[in-house]
C-alpha cells in the first residue's frame, strides 16, 4: 500500500535564510534517511517556506487568491514523502524514523487508487 509522511514543523527554527546550518542539518539527515528506505521510498520533497506560499480559497462557489497557508499554525507542512508499505503499522514505524529538527508531527495518510 502507498502512504503520503506528511511532514509538519516549525518553520521558523530554520531562520530566513535558505543556506543556513539548521536547514543544511536536516537536509543531510533527510539525504540519509531517503537512502535508508531504498525502494520504499516512491517520491518526496521539501517545500518552499510558507512566505512562498499561494492559496486559493474557495467560498460559496467563489474562488479567491490569497497569499500564505490556509491556516494560521505553529507547524506547517514544510515536505512529503511517498512510501510503499506493506500495512499502516509499518508506515508508522518508517514515520517514527523520520527526522526533525526539533518538535512537530507527521502525518501518515494511505494514497487513494482508481
């Protein structure tokens, strides 16, 4: 079965700047642990911090753009994963492994097939 590891952190433990050590840090432990997971791994990436982020919102079949997330939070997405497990509790277990920086959470969501 394939998972989405929906990766939500703090943002702003990284700083503003795109090179900085804490962003190269958990660049490196991310390179490592996508090579752990070999095969499992399907796809991912990081994401632009949410000072590049676009929404668009849709409200009583109106659809306006706005600038920044949807929701005003402490952790936002900042990367995915796409995994192959052979059940959830072995994505949860891949999902225990996976690095962060500091707090934060990681969501697992099985993928919808036609």
């Amino acid at each position: 079965m394939q998972y989405a590891l929906l990766i939500y952190e703090d943002e702003s433990v990284y700083g503003p700047e795109k090179n900085n050590a804490a962003l190269q840090e958990i660049a490196g432990k991310h390179m490592s642990f996508s090579q752990e997971l070999g095969a499992k791994r399907l796809g991912g990436a990081g994401l632009a911090g949410t000072h590049a982020t676009t929404s668009v919102r849709s409200a009583n079949g109106t659809r306006t753009v706005h600038d920044g997330p949807f929701a005003e939070t402490k952790e936002q997405l900042g990367g995915f994963y796409i995994i192959e497990a052979a059940d959830l509790d072995e994505a949860i277990g891949i999902a225990k492994r996976m690095p962060l920086q500091l707090d934060g959470t990681i969501e697992i969501r099985p993928l919808m097939r036609g």
